[in-house]
C-alpha cells in the first residue's frame, strides 16, 4: 500500500463529486436595499444632469437657435423697403407652436436668447428645449396697443426660460426680435398674484398704461422659485421704441451681448 499522501491523492480523485450548492434565497430586506441603492443612484445622477441640462445644454441650443432664426429673418428683410416709415410694426400671427420671435433679457446674462413660440401649451412649447416660451394667444402681438403676455417655467425640468425673473430691476430692458423688427421695452414692476387672477393677461392690467396707446409687456412664471406653483410672478415692461431689421440690433444689446458681436460686461 502506498503512503498516506498516497492514499489522500487517491480519496480526491476517486471520491463522488459533490453536489453544488445552492444560492441561498435573497431576503425581502436585501430586495429593498437593493432598490434604494439604484433609487438612489437614479436620484443622484438626475440632480447631476438637471442643472447641467437646462443651464448648458439647453442654453447653448437657445443661443445657436435664436441666431439662425435671426439670420433668416434679416435675409427676409433684405427684400423689404429700404426706407422706414416711422410706424411700430406689427409682428405677424403665425400658427399654434409656430415660433416668431426671440426674448433677449441681459438680467438674465449676457449672451440670453430664448425663442418665443404661438400658444402655452406645456408639451409643445413650454416643455420644449427648442422653444419654451409661450404666447397666451387672447393677448396682443408685438407692436400693436396692449398686453403682450407670455409664459414660462422658472423651475420647468427641461428648460427654466424665466429662471432668473428675479434678476430684473426697473429700468432695465428687454428686445424682443421678430421678422418685422427690434422692439425694446423696459422693465417697470413686479406682481404676485395667484393662479385665478387672469386679469394680469388683460390688454390695460392693473391699470398699466394707456388704453390704445401704451403696449406692455408681461412675463408669467411660477412662485416661489424651486418651490411649487402656488402663486405667479409676473414682470410688467413697457415699449421703449422699434426698429426695422435693417437698423441691426439695437446697440446697448450689441454692447454687451457676443452673439452680436458685442464684449460681455
């Protein structure tokens, strides 16, 4: 008989293989750790992309966007009448989720640019990274005696067109652009109000300016900031003046915002 090693060498090889074992059942509480655990990663990587998306992504598309829809416009505009008459154009009506225009607010940075589209529908405008603001189409078109209303999210997780509202003090402007021209309006006051109080989109709101004269402009969005929407925060500005497409755009704007050409302050 051979050794001891002998014998444990020949009890591995010729013994009966053993079954393998089970994976022991996992238990309702690991289940549950397991979901957190990926709950969790979801939530984290969601508050990681959030910001990233409506403050880089979607600002850089605005930008890019608003430029070539400038672009077009004044290319239109080379076949228009050289000379001005003097009159505020009226900017045309174009079809629901249509866009005809361009909001730039320097409060809100320098280089902000954000396409205004026909109607607030939330799942063709204001949810929508390529547009995002919205006219309520029973208020008035730019360049006509009025309220000029429009609506956008402040805390929207897409895109937060009005984000920064707050960022407004009185006397600072506001151009919006359209294929009929430049209208510069200035900042004049704010309003909280609730979501019942639809008279804010009334032509003369709150009593502000003159009826057939005076053409406003008001900026919707919900309050508090980040917070629900329990109230509306509302931003009323004023006509300043117009300008053709052909004057270019108007030189304070040019002054400080680098899509013009411009050198951000």
């Amino acid at each position: 008989m051979g050794n001891a090693s002998d014998q444990r060498d020949f009890a591995v090889v010729g013994s009966t293989p053993r079954a393998p074992r089970r994976r022991a059942k996992l238990s309702p509480l690991t289940v549950i750790g397991e979901l957190l655990f990926v709950s969790g990663l979801a939530v984290g990587g969601y508050l990681v992309w959030q910001p990233w998306q409506t403050e880089v992504v979607v600002t850089e598309k605005q930008v890019e966007l608003s430029a070539l829809d400038s672009a077009a416009w004044a290319e239109a505009a080379e076949e228009q009448p050289a000379e001005w008459s003097g009159e505020i154009a009226v900017t045309e009506k174009v079809a629901p989720a249509d866009v005809f225009g361009v909001l730039y607010v320097p409060a809100f940075g320098s280089s902000y640019a954000n396409r205004m589209a026909e109607t607030t529908d939330w799942w063709t405008v204001l949810n929508l990274d390529e547009k995002g603001i919205g006219r309520y189409e029973t208020t008035q078109m730019p360049g006509e005696p009025g309220n000029f209303a429009v609506a956008g999210h402040r805390s929207g997780p897409l895109i937060n067109s009005f984000k920064e509202i707050m960022n407004l003090r009185v006397g600072d402007p506001m151009y919006v652009e359209t294929a009929q021209g430049w209208y510069t309006y200035r900042f004049r006051s704010f309003e909280y109000v609730w979501p019942s109080e639809v008279d804010v989109l009334n032509p003369f709101p709150r009593l502000t300016g003159a009826p057939g004269v005076d053409q406003i402009l008001t900026l919707t969005t919900c309050h508090p900031k980040d917070a629900g929407d329990a109230e509306r925060a509302i931003a009323y500005a004023v006509l300043e003046s117009f300008q053709p497409l052909s004057a270019g755009p108007p030189t304070d704007l040019s002054a400080v915002n680098p899509t013009f050409g411009g050198v951000t302050s």
